[in-house]
C-alpha cells in the first residue's frame, strides 16, 4: 500500500527529505502503518528552482492546449485503473468510510477529465478594435504554483489545485497535511506515469510551519493555492500581500442550514444528518447550525436526535459504517473538548457527546455523533468552527432575525435550505452570505460548478471553465496597423 519507499517527490526526483519522518497512523486502531519522509527548506529551495527550470523547457512551455489535455485524461484514466487501491489507502490513513473514499476518488478522476476538456477549449479574446491596431488578450502560466492541501478529503483537493495548475502549463509544489501524505504521493505516482515531464511535480510532506511556509516565501512560487484553517490563511495572506503574489484560499466554515415551516421533514431529516455527520463532520461546508422554524422545531428535532442515534459508528473498512473515525486522535480530542465547553456554556446535549462505549472502537479516534440545544447563536459553540461530527439546534420565528442570525458570523462558506416554497427558497438564497447554497439538498458539488467562500471563509474561487484561469496571468498584445509612423515622434 507504501509509494516508493516512503521518499518524498522534489521536482521528479523520488528522495529522502531532511526533515525526518512523518508516522502515518490508521485512526481506527492506532495503529503506526506507515513512514514517510519529511522535507526541510533546503528540499523545498531545490524542488522549486527545478520546478521552474521544468516549466521554462520549451518541451512543456510550447505544448499546445490539446496536448496537455490529452496527458490529463491519461491521468484520469490511471486513476480510476487504481481506484480501489488510492480508496484503500486514502481510508486507511483518514479514516473516511470506503464508500466516500471511492466517491472522492471519482470524483478526481472526473476533476482530470473536465479540466483536460476546458484545457482543450480554452480561449483568449480579440478584443474590439479602437485605434489603427488589433489587440488580443492571451493568457499565459504563473511559471511555478504551491498547493497546500488539507487532511479531510486529500484525493479531490490535491485534484482541484493540480489539474488546473498543469492545465494552464505550470508546476506544481504540493504540500500534503502532515497526518495524510498518502494519497498525494500516490497521485504523484500516477501524474508522472502518465507522462507529465517530471521536474512539474513535487509532493513534499512536513510540517506547514516549515515546508509550507517555505513553499510559499520563495521567490519561484508566483501564486499559493491553499485549503485550510483560517488562522493560517490570515499568514499566508501576509506573506503574499509582501510578495504582491496572489492566492486563492478556500478557509472555514460555520454553515448554517435552514429548516422552514413548510420543508418535507423526511428530506430535511435526512438532508441535515448528512450535511453535518458524513465525513464524520470533518468538512468546512458542514451544516453545524440547524435553524428550525417553531411551528416544527419539536418534531424536526426528535426525528433527527433519532436518526443520529440510528447512524453506525465504526472503522472506515466496515460497509456499514457510517461515521468514522476521526483523521487524528489529537483532532478527536479537541472536538472532545469543544463539547465539553459547550456544555460550560449551557448546552443540552441531546445525543452522542462522548465516546463510544463499544470496546472495539476502543482503539480508535471516535466521537459519537452530537447534537446540542439550548445555545444562543452568539455562543462561542455557534462561533467556533469544531470540524466534528457536532451540530446545533436553533429555533427561529421571524425570517428577518433568521437571516441576521444566519449571517451573524465572520464564515460565508455555504449553506443550506429546506422548503417547498420556491420563491422563499429563491428570497433566502440571495440574502444569505455563502459561496454555496444548497435548496432542499446538502453537500451535492459539480467540478463545473465555481465554488469560493465569503468573508472569512476565503477568496477566490476553484472549479468550473474559470479554475484554470486562476492559475494563469493575462497579458495584451496590441499590433500596429498605421502605415505611418506614430506622428508625436514622426520627424
């Protein structure tokens, strides 16, 4: 299940970091199963500067559109050839349920193919004619970019940020979270064999406070792409702003989901439990705060403190799990504590809040599902982002208090709404602040579908025809059509 001996990739060349080792530990038992090789600032100094020497080569800077894409597919195609084996792997160092590691895995493969088809069809622009001239506008790679992805969904974000990038004729400096380095290198793996020149592609695992800070300060580095918390989003935004370099940073979220009056609870029901406790709630769109009108406030909650209890806790390799472990015992334990607080704040804890009592989950990272009352949205609980498996109930009467409250964080990631009513549905959808607002389903993506968060929560936008864009530099090349010389300087 290892990748090449545990060694990192700096700019195609398979090594052994300066950074030590990196354990990778199976959050369902425990259990060390892995080592991977960590990189220091020297590793990052010298993949970067072969990076850029890589994107310069006329074999990749002359490649036309049509034939990047065509090597995009071929990473498609590899993908989805070891689907079962990146799903495997991606569960085993996540802890995600095998069922959702094999979703996020079609899912990148699906990421290379579209982004292969907007390669091939991109365009510049022949813009109106104003003068004795013609302009056009091309766009032209950054040169070298740096991906800094998270440890909930490895596969699809390294996809997001690595398809792109490739498609507009970068390299690509990957730095993996710590905990789940896997999957990035295998993906690696596959780039390269699919015959992507191979100084285009690092994957250097290590601590952010090291590599990714490293990443991001060279000078090489012309754009940061970054998913992540908030706070490190706010640093990285430092560095850039000295740099005058630009970043796209999808951050965190407080996603509110609303419950109308007149919802179908059965959807509703359904709907909420999978917003906030599929990925074990480790995701930055999760619907954590549920407003649920008054008139059905009772009923909505008892069906889903119901069908909470019913959801099946255990390791990601049992079919019928539905949560898992949580990526990081540290991780788990904060989570452990963030209910404890909420508790202190007046919380009633109307299921889960603690750990399994089952002796074979023992073991492992878990936290069982849990749903809170009786907080005020101001609470620091409704603040907060946990990133569990940890949603709040909220009842609300007056939809204008619903919207301020709904709005009433510094998060504008997404959002979700539950009604019959599609004018109502249409009303809030424009007056909540989020990136993503899902009417009468939760957690549905499209990779042509742009995504970007509000306020806190981010800037920039990933996915759709646009993705690639990001990764690119515009530039206009006027040509002169005056048979005569320009006359301010004719003698």
């Amino acid at each position: 299940m290892m990748t090449r001996n545990g060694e990192l990739l700096g700019a195609g060349r398979w090594l052994t970091g300066g950074g030590g080792t990196l354990d990778c530990v199976d959050p369902a038992t425990g259990e060390v199963f892995a080592a991977v090789s960590a990189a220091d600032v020297a590793d990052v100094h010298a993949a970067a500067e072969r990076a850029a020497a890589a994107a310069s080569e006329p074999s990749w800077a002359d490649l036309l559109p049509h034939e990047r894409a065509r090597l995009l597919v071929r990473v498609a195609d590899l993908i989805e050839r070891d689907a079962e084996r990146l799903s495997a792997l991606q569960t085993r160092n996540t802890g995600k349920t095998l069922a959702e590691s094999r979703a996020l895995v079609a899912s990148a493969a699906g990421t290379f193919r579209f982004t292969a088809a907007a390669c091939e069809t991109m365009q510049g622009a022949l813009t109106p004619q104003r003068g004795q001239h013609i302009a056009m506008s091309r766009y032209e790679p950054i040169g070298v970019v740096g991906a800094i992805t998270p440890w909930n969904s490895p596969i699809a974000s390294d996809a997001q940020k690595v398809a792109p990038a490739l498609a507009a004729g970068n390299a690509v400096l990957v730095k993996p979270a710590e905990a789940t380095p896997l999957v990035s290198l295998a993906l690696a793996e596959l780039i390269l064999e699919a015959g992507v020149p191979a100084g285009l592609m690092s994957v250097l695992p290590g601590p952010g406070a090291v590599v990714g800070d490293a990443i991001v300060r060279h000078r090489r580095v012309g754009k940061v792409s970054f998913t992540g918390g908030t706070g490190t989003g706010r640093l990285i935004g430092r560095i850039a702003a000295e740099k005058i370099m630009p970043v796209s940073m999808e951050l965190g979220g407080k996603s509110p989901t609303i419950v109308c009056a007149d919802a179908d609870l059965d959807h509703a029901v359904a709907g909420v439990l999978y917003g906030i406790f599929s990925s074990t709630g480790q995701s930055c769109i999760a619907g954590s705060r549920i407003f649920v009108h008054s008139d059905v406030y009772d009923e909505f909650t008892a069906r889903l403190v119901a069908g909470a209890r019913r959801l099946v806790t255990g390791p990601g390799t049992d079919p019928a799990t539905q949560v898992g472990p949580l990526a990081t015992f540290t991780h788990r334990d904060r989570v452990a504590a963030m209910v404890d607080r909420a508790r202190e704040e007046g919380a009633d804890v109307l299921c889960g809040g603690g750990l399994p009592e089952n002796p074979e989950l023992a073991r492992g990272a878990y936290y069982l599902p849990t749903l809170l009352a009786g907080l005020a949205n101001e609470s620091k609980t409704c603040q907060e982002e946990i990133f569990g498996p940890v949603g709040a109930l909220l009842p609300y009467t007056d939809e204008n208090d619903l919207v301020a409250q709904a709005n009433g964080t510094v998060y504008g990631l997404a959002a979700g709404i539950w009604t019959r009513d599609y004018r109502r549905a249409w009303s809030l959808a424009r007056r909540i602040e989020a990136g993503t607002v899902w009417v009468n389903t939760y957690k549905q993506f499209s990779i042509a579908t742009p995504f970007s968060g509000l306020k806190e929560s981010g800037i920039g936008t990933e996915k759709g025809r646009d993705g690639i864009l990001s990764y690119m530099r515009q530039k206009s090349v006027y040509f002169g059509l005056d048979p005569e010389p320009l006359p301010w300087a004719a003698g």
